[in-house]
C-alpha cells in the first residue's frame, strides 16, 4: 500500500509539472483513470491534466483519424469511461466514421505499420486487428 501510495503520488506531480505529454503517456493516464482503487482525489486531479493536455493530441476529424494518434475511443473506451464527457461531442462522428473503415472480413486492422521487419509485421498485424476489433465492437456497443 504505501509503494502504491508513493508511486501514485510521484506520477501525479510528475503530471502536474509537464506542458506537455505524448499520446502512449496519455494512454497510461486514461488506463490509470480506470482503475477502481485510484483513490477520487488523485482522479480528479489526473483527469483534469489529461483534458488540458490532450487537447494537443487528441485527434478530433477524419484527417487525424486516418493516422497514429489519439482517438476519442481510447480516451473513453466506454460511455462510463472518467473522461467520456470531454470526448462525447466526437464520438459520434469518429463512430461512423470507423464504421466506413471496416475490412471486408468484418474486423478493424491497424492504421500503422512498423515501417520495417515486414515478415514480422504481417504477423503481428494479425494480432492487432483481433484487439482492435474487440475493442472497437466494445467501444460501439458502449457508446451506442
């Protein structure tokens, strides 16, 4: 308990005290935001940062959807999600358009790629369109 409780507290100073922070430490917040044992305080206090600084990477039209980056979906994966609120005004549009997105065979494939180890890639690839469609089928029927 008291490892959790400094480490907690070493992450949101750390949070408090940047300008600015990249999407996979965004990630991290929102993951830390859905834990049930963070305590509502330190809740308040990540959720707050992470509205100020996603507003930087948070990709909010198709142009930004089309690439790597930050989708309203995974800030708030479900509508009950901590920040489902700052993200509901774009969910719809990013819905539907994932939804014109879907491959042929039903599923959602990643919007990357390595850029090298192509052999590996493919495999890889595979394994991502499975998380990527249960996520996503998730996603929508939470959101509706």
């Amino acid at each position: 308990r008291e490892i959790r409780e400094r480490v907690t507290a070493e992450g949101v100073a750390w949070l408090e005290g940047v300008e600015k922070i990249e999407m996979h430490e965004f990630l991290c917040g929102v993951r830390l935001l859905a834990e049930e044992r963070v305590p509502a305080e330190v809740r308040g206090v990540v959720a707050e940062r992470l509205r100020v600084l996603g507003e930087g990477i948070l990709g909010r039209d198709e142009a930004a959807w089309g690439g790597y980056g930050l989708t309203p979906l995974q800030v708030a994966p479900r509508r009950d999600s901590v920040l489902a609120d700052w993200v509901e005004g774009d969910m719809e549009g990013y819905l539907r358009y994932e939804v014109g997105r879907q491959e042929t065979g039903g599923g959602w494939g990643p919007r990357w790629s390595w850029g090298m180890f192509e052999k590996e890639w493919e495999v890889a690839k595979r394994a991502w369109r499975g998380v990527l469609t249960v996520e996503m089928v998730a996603g929508m029927e939470s959101w509706g």
